[in-house]
C-alpha cells in the first residue's frame, strides 16, 4: 500500500467511523432523555456538559459503558479531532521515507503546534485569570 493510499484511507476512515459514534450518541440521547440526570431543555444552559470545555476525557470514557449519548457524541468529536492527526504522522512518515528534510522537519514543527494547541493551551487558559 502506497503511502498515499494509507494516508487516503485514515482520513476517510476516521470521518466514517466518527460520524457513526456520533450519529449513535445523538440516538442514544433522544432515548434516554431525561435519564442520566440530563434532558434536552438543558443543552442551552452554560453550565451543562455540552459545554465541550468542562468535560473530561477520563469522564467520557466512563459515560461509554453506561450508555450516555452524549458521551458517545465526545468520543465522535475526539476521534474525528484526532484523524487530521493521524495524517500528520502518515505525513512526516511519508517525508522520511522520501528522505525530505526540510518537508520532515516542518510537519513535525506542524504536529507539536496541534499538540501544544490540543492539550497544553487550554490547561494554560483554564488558569489564567
């Protein structure tokens, strides 16, 4: 498989697959409204979990195996966050194959400046007064 092909495939893969979990989150809101301590009139408050920046990533897997729809929706969102990721890598992979410094060097530079915005800026920001 060309490098191409793989990095082709990951991000066709991880759209799918992140619009499937999606798609059964949002399901499995709808039917258990009002169970989990959460309805659909709370989606509009500012303090409630929709709110993408007050949850946890530990929280979320533990929503999962208690079938909380909008745990399952998170998890899409983490997965469809972390395909353009993924080619990233497939990409510094592919410019060290073909021995491409300069193009190697900046897709790393590319991918410690997702890492640095992903987890490092919002632990920064959350403190900051």
């Amino acid at each position: 498989m060309d490098i191409n092909d793989a990095i082709s495939l990951a991000l066709r893969v991880g759209v799918l697959l992140s619009a499937a979990i999606i798609l059964i989150g949002v399901a499995l809101v709808f039917a258990h409204q009002g169970s989990n301590g959460f309805s659909l009139s709370q989606i509009a408050t500012p303090n409630s979990r929709v709110n993408s920046s007050i949850f946890q990533p530990s929280e979320v897997m533990e929503g999962l195996s208690k079938l909380n729809g909008l745990d399952y929706v998170y998890l899409g969102l983490m997965v469809l966050i972390a395909t353009p990721i993924i080619r990233v890598i497939l990409g510094i992979a592919q410019f060290v194959k073909e021995g491409n410094k300069l193009y190697t060097i900046i897709t790393v530079i590319v991918l410690f400046n997702l890492m640095l915005a992903i987890f490092i800026l919002p632990v920064i920001l959350s403190k900051s007064p």
